[in-house]
C-alpha cells in the first residue's frame, strides 16, 4: 500500500487559458472627429498666428514709424506734434527757428476769428482748379510764428535755404498729424512772411500728397538730426522731397468770402516762383 502512494505520479494542475478579448469595436466617427479637430485645431492656430503677424505689424508701423508718437486725437495731439516738433528747428545763434500753433482751420479778421469751411485753388479762365470741404473734424491749422514778434513777421535774415528750413518742418508737422491724428485728411501751415506787409504763404497739404512718406519709417523721408539754415542744401533727398512735396503746395491766400450756402470760402492763388520764397 505505501508503494503505491509513493508512485502517485504528481502532475501539475491544467492551466486555464486566458480568456481573449474581443477585438475593439470600430468606431467609425472617432477618426471623423478627430480629424475635423485636427483640422480646427490648425485653422484657429494658423488665424492666431496671423493676428499676430497683423498686430505686430501694426504695432511696427506705430512704434517703428517713428520714436515719438502724440496721445489722444484731434487738435490736443496737434498741439503735442508742434510742441514736439518746433522746438527741434534752431538757427545758428541757437535761437528757436520759428513757434508752431495748432488750431483747426480759421482766420483772423480784426477781433473775429471766422471758420475756414472751403477752400478753392484758382485756376485758369477765371475757374477754380480745386475746390474741397476743411471739416474741423478732419484739418488742422498750423500757424508758424516769428519768435519776439507777432505771428506775421519773422526774425533774422530772410533767405532761400532757411525759407526751405521752414518748409521741412511744415513736412515734418504734416507727416506726424497724418500718421498720428485719426481721420485728417488736410494740414494747412502759415508760413510767417519775411517782413511786414508781405503777403502771407499758406502750405496746403493733403494726405494722398504725403501717402508714400507715410508708408515707410519717417527717418528715411527725414533725418532725425535736424539741419540748419547753412547745411540744409548738403540733405538733397529731403531738399527733393520738399521741393516735390510742399513747395508746389504752397499758396497765397487772395480773399475770405462767402458761398451762396453761408460757407466760408478761402480762395488761394498758385505761387509761380515758389521756389524764390525767401519766407521767412
């Protein structure tokens, strides 16, 4: 009996094979979702992107136009622009080239200052070559004044450069209140006569006149070191750009009247030597 339960053959216990899983089920829409997110996923990346690239470059042509900027909008930031620019214009001695107001468009007559509300450029035969609307919303007036004097005589020596001088700042105040001041779409500048009873020169300006300045950064229209009565004929891109820009812009004012309508109409006459201005 104890031989046979010693030869009990010990085996080991049958293994259970683990039950198998059935295949995962095929969820046909899955993919489709994914791949439509897939899809969005890189539409609003790619939209994200571009809205970056567009801010960026807005915020270039803001930032990068220029180094300085005004705030705000209307004749407050032109007020900034000429306090910025004007006390940049020295002439020799050191002394401030000329002062810079800003106002919206008006003129002075007697104790009245009276709204300029058209303006009309004579043509030949006796019609107006141009005529437009100055809405106080979208011009400004800059009045260029002799320092230690009235605003229609200016000091010191009159000559061609300097009258060139003057007429790279009224450049230089134009291209910032187009750039800077939402909406204008006309900058008007008194340039000060070189001596009394002169007939004043009015700059007028319109922001197609400008559009190529405006689309590249200032300092490659004007250098941001300002010349001088002496050294402004050694700058020919800027003598070129203001002789093609401001100085076929520049007009006599001939009279202030009134339209049918009850509209100011500030009428200016061409200046056929405009070049030979000495103003101021």
């Amino acid at each position: 009996m104890a031989s046979d339960v010693t030869e009990v053959e010990v085996r080991p216990a049958a293994t259970r094979e683990a039950p198998q899983r059935p295949p995962p089920a095929v969820r046909p829409h899955r993919l489709r979702f994914l791949l439509i997110y897939g899809v969005l996923g890189a539409a609003l990346a790619a939209a994200v992107v571009g809205v970056v690239v567009l801010v960026g470059k807005d915020g270039a042509g803001s930032s990068e136009w220029s180094s300085w900027r005004p705030s705000g909008g209307g004749v407050g930031a032109a007020e900034q622009i000429a306090r910025h620019v004007a006390p940049r214009y020295r002439l020799a001695n050191k002394d401030q080239l000329v002062d810079v107001l800003a106002r919206p468009p008006s003129l002075t007559q007697g104790s009245h200052t009276i709204p300029v509300q058209i303006i009309g450029v004579q043509g030949t035969n006796g019609k107006f070559g141009e005529v437009a609307a100055l809405s106080p919303t979208h011009s400004i007036l800059y009045l260029l004044c002799g320092l230690g004097q009235s605003c229609t005589i200016a000091t010191g020596k009159p000559s061609v450069e300097r009258g060139e001088l003057v007429r790279r700042e009224i450049l230089e105040l134009a291209l910032y209140t187009f750039k800077y001041v939402p909406g204008t779409d006309n900058v008007l500048a008194f340039m000060p006569p070189a001596a009394a009873k002169k007939q004043a020169v009015l700059v007028y300006l319109r922001k197609s006149d400008v559009a190529a300045a405006l689309e590249k950064p200032l300092d490659d229209s004007l250098s941001p070191t300002v010349p001088q009565v002496s050294t402004i004929a050694a700058r020919p891109h800027e003598v070129h750009l203001i002789d093609t820009v401001v100085t076929p812009r520049a007009f006599n004012p001939v009279t202030l009247t009134t339209t049918q309508g009850g509209d100011s109409l500030l009428v200016l006459a061409p200046l056929h030597t405009a070049k030979a201005q000495t103003t101021p």
